[in-house]
C-alpha cells in the first residue's frame, strides 16, 4: 500500500515539474504589423538562428533586463525601465500574449490523424 502511494506521489511531482517547465507558447503582434508565434523555454539554452526559414513555431529566449546587444538567434528583450520598449529581434512588440493549448484539442487532433 505505501509502495503505490509512494509511487503516485512521485508521478505527480514528475508531470508537475514538466508542466512547469514545458516550453511556453507566445503570439506577438509587432510595430511592422506582423504577428509571430514563438516558444519560449524556461530554462532555455537553444534559440532558432535568425535566418531560419522552417516552417515551425520558432523557439526564442528571454534576455535578461540590463542586455543590450543583438543576438543571431530570436530573441525577446525585455527592461524594467519604463521608456524602453520590449523588442523581439529588434522589432518593437506592441502586445505578447501566452497561447493557451488546451490537452483535449491535441487529443482530438491525434484522433484525427490516426483515423486518416
């Protein structure tokens, strides 16, 4: 009995921890009057290079708030300050809103391809 509790303590906190760290999903509307869906990491180390022309949602880091430079890879730079403007590659973002997935879309759209 103890076993069984213990095991599903320990699957909770794994599907916890990956819902928490998960890639989060972002669609930007910029100052050009584009739109841009990106995934942003939590603990990222990888961004997709500027000049990728795949069709995909790209990934892209935070900066941290005192960055400056420009990067090669899509980045999200945000301030504390105020006056600054958030960019995404140089770009001024004038709305960021997190995408909600909800788990009973991807269930249907998995039934879908598995009935074609």
């Amino acid at each position: 009995m103890s076993e069984t509790i213990l095991i599903a303590l320990i699957a909770c906190s794994v599907g916890f921890f990956n819902d928490a760290n998960k890639p989060k999903q972002y669609s930007l509307e910029l100052a050009g009057g584009r739109s841009e869906n990106i995934l942003i990491e939590t603990n990222g180390k990888y961004a997709c290079p500027t000049y990728c022309a795949t069709e995909h949602l790209h990934t892209a880091l935070m900066c941290k708030p005192e960055c400056n430079h420009d990067h090669d890879a899509y980045q999200v730079h945000t301030s504390l300050l105020p006056q600054k403007k958030i960019s995404f590659n140089g770009e001024t973002i004038l709305a960021m809103e997190r995408v909600q997935t909800s788990k009973s879309k991807v269930k249907r759209v998995n039934q879908t391809l598995a009935s074609k």
